[in-house]
C-alpha cells in the first residue's frame, strides 16, 4: 500500500497530492484500489480548509465518479475525525450496501432563499434509510409490529456544501459501509443535486431497541441475514460459526 505524504501547506499539498491520486483513478478501478492518505502537520483550520480544497480540486477535474467518491471521503475524514487526516485508509466500495433514491425539493420545504431548509434534511436521510431497507426487502412497519424491534436514532451528523434549490430533483444516496455487528448501525448519508453535485452529506447511528423490554439489543438475525450477500467477510463468519 503506497502512503502519501502531506506537507502542511494545504494548497502546495493540494497541487501535488491531487495530480498523483488523478493519475492513479484513472489506472486503477474501484475494486482494486486501496490508498492511505496522510497529512503531516495541517491543524484543525488547515485540515479542514484542505479538504475543502481537495474536494473541490477533484470535482472540477472531471476525472470519474471514482476520484468524486475518494474526495468525498477525505473531506467526510476531515468534519469527523477532528480534522486529523492521519492513516485515514480510503478503501473500495466492494464490502458495502448502497441504495440511492429520489426525491424533489418541495415549495413548503424551502426557506426565503429559495434553498432546501437545512433542517429538512434530516427528513431525507430518513426517506433514505427507509426506502433502503424497503429495497432489502423489510420495511419499517414489519419490522416494529411482526419483529417488535425498532431503531431509534442516538446520534447525527450533517455537513452542507451546496444549496438545494425549489422543485430540483434530489438523488438521496444511502450507504451502509459497515456490516452491524452489535447494537448500533450507522448510515451514511448524500444528497446531490441534479447536476450531480453533492449538496448535503451526513451520518446517522442508530440502535436496535426490543419493544417488549425497550432495551438496547444485538442486531437480530431477520436483519443481519438480508445484508450478508452485501458483506461477504461477515457471510463468511456466519458460514463457519453454523457449521461449528
């Protein structure tokens, strides 16, 4: 695994960091590609203020989805991780679910500006993982009155770049990057505009609560079952623990 070494200087380190990874999407694909990205020095402001930058840079490139995707996530590492990009591993998406859905800027959703209003959001980050586990094959309702299982949200994140104007269709998509192997499940969460811009990104972490004792529980086996074919490390614990 090749490891790129920042300087502190977030446009210097912009200009070289930048070419390099242009380079390398375009000979590698998403399967095979698995980079560490480094930054030596840069402070909160300057993690932060390079991100911005990196994102940007990648975006006007117009080098493939795969480069946008990587800048995604060194820009999501720098609003989450304390602004530290250090050994922050930017792996493929081959271990992951990823359910994207459609949904248009209402006029009673928009602020005077005429822009999503902020706090909306939140709504499409539940339509998001609704539909995504309505595409699994398990909804909500099913899962509350059949399973008497329900997840509360305990914690969210949200980060906004662009504006999401009056009556443009939003593509809200929805990744589960980690298999829930506990009582927690967190969703990651993008809205991009019909441009193909990313306008909002954030995180949900939810728990899996029992109705009947409103405890906290392991994630139950009905649910973990309809994402195994999605995780093929956990499909094949799973595997080896039913044939012990």
């Amino acid at each position: 695994m090749k490891v790129l070494a920042v300087g502190s200087s977030p446009v210097g380190s912009l200009q070289s960091a930048g070419s390099c990874l242009v380079k390398v999407c375009y000979i590698c694909s998403v399967t095979d590609f698995g980079e560490a990205f480094c930054a030596r020095g840069a402070g909160r402001s300057k993690g932060r203020t390079f991100a911005a930058l990196f994102f940007d840079f990648i975006e006007r490139q117009g080098v493939g989805q795969f480069c946008i995707e990587l800048s995604k996530r060194l820009f999501d590492c720098a609003l989450t991780a304390d602004c530290q990009l250090a050994n922050c591993q930017l792996k493929a998406d081959s271990h992951m679910y990823i359910h994207e859905y459609k949904e248009r800027v209402r006029y009673g959703q928009t602020d005077q500006m005429g822009y999503l209003y902020y706090g909306r959001y939140a709504d499409f980050y539940e339509i998001g993982r609704v539909e995504m586990l309505r595409a699994l094959g398990l909804t909500y309702k099913e899962m509350e009155e059949e399973h008497r299982v329900m997840l509360p949200v305990a914690s969210m994140e949200s980060r906004y770049i662009r504006p999401a104007k009056y009556d443009e269709l939003l593509t809200v998509r929805t990744t589960l990057r980690e298999f829930p192997h506990d009582q927690h499940m967190t969703f990651h969460v993008e809205v991009f505009n019909e441009k193909g811009k990313l306008c909002n990104g954030g995180r949900v972490r939810l728990v899996f609560v029992d109705m009947n004792t409103m405890r906290s529980m392991p994630a139950p086996e009905f649910f973990t079952r309809l994402l195994l074919p999605y995780f093929p490390e956990a499909a094949a614990k799973t595997a080896l623990t039913t044939k012990v």
